[in-house]
C-alpha cells in the first residue's frame, strides 16, 4: 500500500529521505514533461526538474499543505523554467508532437510534422508568462485556481494570459487550416 503525499511529506519534514525520494518519483514525470514544455529544451528542463527537487528539499518545511504538494512542486519547477527562460532567447519546441497519432500517408506525416514544429515554435516564441499558463492549462490540463497558485497571480490574470496565449496561437497556426 502506497502512502499519500501528505503523509510522506510529514515524514520527509521530519528527515525521512526515502519519503521525500517517493515524492519525487511520484512526481518527477509530470514535472519534468511540463519543465520540457515550458523550455523547450531536455537539458535545460533536466536542470530545472533537478533544481526544484533540490529546493523542494531544502524548503520542505515551507509547504504547508494549504494546497496539493503538487500545486507547490508546479509552482518551484515553473518557477526555474522562467529563470531559464530569461538566461536565453527561446529555442523551438523539443516534443511538440509527442501524443500524435500516425498519419494516414507519407505526405501527411511529413505535413502534420510540419505543422507541428510550427506549432512548437509558437508555444515558444509566447511571452514567458502566457506559455507558462497555457502549458499548465492545455498541456497539463490544471485548472485556473490551481495555476494562480503556481503562477502567483490571480486567476483573472491567469484565465487572461491563457486566452491571449489561445489568440496568438491561433493567429500563428491559421496559415495550417
């Protein structure tokens, strides 16, 4: 039987490094293929997974559980990611097309990889603060609450940079219809 995060979290505060060790794993895909998202970069998204591990160890006594031990984990990795994010221009999206089917023909796969690459490059060319929302959003699928609390700003900040993000995008991708 598998604990809850809030048990092993309790245990974790208390120096129990194997609890904090489940935690990770626990969490470490979701938070690295969103660090992959936002930065668009594997070794880049690594460094961040890394670092935010290291600062929710350090700062474990922090988290309260006022919010999901995940809300606050979304929260340190996001919050590397856009540290990244300044240090460097943005490169294109790494796995764009990582949930889509095949393609029925030759010609459509090598057209929707295109269209796909596309669609990576405009994930990255969004200003940091639009992607990171809409990658947690549409991506992760998070609801707008819990972005605010990882984002630190209000929900109607966060349904509004979403929906910018949703017009860009479109106004990028509408040469693909």
């Amino acid at each position: 039987m598998s604990l809850d995060d809030l048990t092993l979290v309790v245990r974790a505060q208390e120096g129990d490094v194997r609890a904090f060790e489940a935690l990770a794993r626990r969490h470490q895909a979701a938070l690295y293929r969103t660090a992959l998202r936002v930065t668009g970069d594997p070794a880049e998204a690594e460094d961040a997974l890394q670092e935010a591990l290291l600062d929710a160890w350090r700062h474990l006594d922090r988290f309260r559980g006022d919010a999901a031990l995940s809300t606050w984990l979304y929260r340190l990795v996001t919050s590397r990611c856009v540290a990244a994010l300044r240090r460097r221009r943005p490169v294109p999206a790494h796995d764009a097309g990582d949930d889509v089917a095949a393609a029925d023909s030759p010609e459509r796969s090598a057209l929707l990889d295109l269209e796909l690459a596309a669609l990576g490059r405009a994930v990255q060319d969004l200003p940091d603060n639009l992607r990171v929302c809409w990658v947690l959003r549409e991506l992760e699928g998070l609801g707008y609450g819990e972005i605010a609390e990882i984002t630190g700003a209000g929900e109607t900040a966060v349904r509004g940079r979403i929906h910018r993000a949703r017009v860009q995008l479109a106004g990028v991708m509408r040469a693909w219809r």
